[in-house]
C-alpha cells in the first residue's frame, strides 16, 4: 500500500506502473483480470469462489476497491461495482481498480442478509483469521488478497430488509485521509464515526487503507436512481485521486455531516400496530410534523397512536414493512444546520420550478 495519499500521483510519470499480485496470481499494468478466487469450500467439499474483476492501469496511481454484498441480500452496490468493472472506459485509468461484487457468496445465493453457516455476518468478521471460524476464514482470505494490497475502500451497503435508506456515506471524520474520501464521493450527507468493530471499513482503516460505507436504499432490488448516483460518487472520488485524471470532482449542491450523537436519532415506535407512514426517504419534516401514524386493525380512533418530528431535520432512512412492534424504528432522523436547512430548501425550490416549468411544456406539446 502507498505512504501516502495526500496529493494524487503525477499522470505524467508513465512506465512505472507495477503488477497487481495475489495468491495464486498477477494482473500486469494494461491488463485485466476476471477471477473467481476460493474463500472456502461447501458441505460437499466443492469450492466456494468470489468474483472478482482486476483493473490494472498502465500508467501508476493508487489502488482503489470497491465492495458490495458482505449482506448478502444487498443489492444496488452489485450494479455499481459491475458497471465501473465492465461498463467504464479505463483506457486511461492511472492505478488499479479491485472489484468485489460479491462478497457474501453465501448469502447472495440464499438471499439472506447473513453467512447460512450458523447465521454469522461477515461485515463483523474483519479482517479475519487463519484457523478460526467459517466467516473469519473467508475474511481473512478476501482481507489478505484484495483488500490489504489497497490505498483507497468504497463498500457499498444498502439498509436491511423493511427499511431504506438515502443515498450516504458513514466515514471516520477524525481521520483526514477517510475524511477525504467521504468528502469526494459527493454525497449530501456524511454521519461520521468509525463504524462497529469488524466491520471492513473500520478496519481497513485502521489497516492504513482509509475507507467508507456508502448506505443507498433497500435490500433485495436495484434501484437505478440510487445506482446512478452512486456511480457519480464514484466517478468523483476516481477523479479527486487522479486514477481518471480527464475527469472533475463533483460538487452536491449542498452538504452536512453528522458528527454529534444529539444531531441524529432513530424515532421508535411506542405502539405495536400497522403504520401508515407520511414521509419518505430524503424527505426534509419540520419540527412537530407527522411523520406517521400507528393503528391496531380495527382503526380504533382511541387507539391511534401520531408519530410527530422532534426536531427539523431530514429522513435518512424509514421504515418499509408496515408493522411494528414497540421499540422498532420507524425512521432515522438527522438534524441540519440552519445554512444547510437554507441551502436544500433553496435547492428543492429550483427542482420543483424545474419540474413545473416540464409539466407546463409537456402539456402545450
């Protein structure tokens, strides 16, 4: 892994780009690679095998991977990271590009968040070791290869089952490398903190191989206008450490990061019933707006139960299935700072007119 990350590499030191090696293998600068690499075996004994794309660049630069599925039922981070492998011109890419689709072969195939194999999560089996358990086993493997060899981490995630979430990132914001990664992913929101442990991008980072998680929408789809987004990121962070040096760093419009525990909360459910749910994902609430109400299956009017918004902020994430018991979240609520709050209204504002002014056009065709 470089030193160093700071400034990105000079596009014009050409010919000193070097191999890319794993166990087992190389990809050699101008090349690329399809493996599918053996992280452990089945019941029978057959191989288990993660596909992973290698892109090595003829020109130096960092080595960046992009991860999705360690939830195995996790998918818009799978149409992400095929598209930059397979759908991108690299023709000009300085550095290295790992791709890992899908991590969690496990749980892709049975569609489940977690490894069948005693229901263990592999994004809390990082980094991994040798001689231990199922999971820890296969993290060590995708650690020790593909992960370690990097200087730059984008995992991708989705929220889980029932629930969605806005397209963000979550980043350790007290370390300025990953604070510069999070930054040029161009997202709108950033919750800062270092992840639980196990995770890939909390110890990655502390690896020395500064990482984010990007969140963006539900389990079990694709969702093209999240996926599209998230390319942009992509492209941005690409851009800002030079492996795409044609291309620019993109600018959101506006931006908060969450940093202090008071500025976030997940609103709970008080009531077990069926919630009628008024606002959506990315939806900004005022300050005693209804977010939702909860009802028993009769629609008792005694019985109704009126979630209000305890502060002004926006919906990073809220609940998909309609039923709660007491204590289920029903959204995740991030307050703003009052220029943000002026920034995203403005911003909401001119989509509108936008939206308007087609509306207006379409008829008169």
């Amino acid at each position: 892994m470089s030193d160093d990350i700071d400034e990105p590499p000079d596009s014009s030191d050409v010919g000193d780009a070097e191999p890319f090696t794993y166990n087992g293998g190389r990809v050699d600068p101008g090349e690329s690679a399809n493996i599918r690499y053996g992280i452990s075996e089945t019941y029978l004994g057959d191989p288990v095998r993660i596909p992973v794309t290698v892109i090595n660049g003829e020109h130096p630069g960092p080595t960046v991977f992009l991860s999705a599925a360690a939830h195995g039922d996790e998918l818009n981070g799978i149409e992400v990271v095929r598209e930059v492998a397979h759908d991108w011109d690299h023709s000009n890419l300085h550095g290295t590009l790992i791709c890992l689709p899908v991590m969690n072969v496990h749980g892709f195939l049975a569609q489940e968040r977690y490894l069948p194999i005693y229901d263990r999560d592999l994004n809390r089996s990082f980094p991994g070791r040798a001689g231990s358990t199922s999971a820890r086993r296969m993290a060590h493997q995708i650690f020790t290869n593909f992960i370690e060899p990097c200087d730059i981490g984008l995992d991708f995630h989705t929220s889980t089952r029932g629930r969605t979430n806005m397209l963000h990132v979550r980043a350790n914001m007290e370390n300025s490398k990953v604070a510069r990664v999070a930054k040029a992913f161009s997202s709108n929101v950033i919750i800062a903190g270092e992840g639980p442990s196990g995770t890939l991008r909390r110890e990655a980072t502390q690896a020395g191989i500064p990482t984010i998680t990007i969140e963006m929408g539900e389990a079990h789809r694709f969702q093209r206008q999240l996926i599209d987004r998230a390319l942009t990121g992509v492209a941005s962070v690409l851009a800002e450490f030079g492996l795409h040096p044609e291309s620019s760093v993109h600018w959101p419009g506006w931006r908060t990061i969450i940093d202090d525990d008071n500025e976030k909360t997940w609103i709970r459910a008080d009531a077990g019933g069926i919630v009628d749910m008024k606002r959506g994902r990315g939806e900004l609430v005022k300050e005693g707006e209804v977010i939702c109400v909860i009802t028993n299956p009769f629609k008792e009017e005694e019985d109704i139960v009126t979630v209000e918004a305890p502060f002004t902020g926006l919906i990073v994430g809220v609940l998909e299935n309609p039923v709660v018991y007491p204590g289920n979240p029903l959204c995740h609520l991030v307050g703003l700072s009052p220029d943000t709050l002026t920034a995203l209204e403005r911003e909401r504002t001119t989509d509108r007119s936008r939206a308007d002014r087609r509306t207006s056009e379409s008829t008169l065709d």
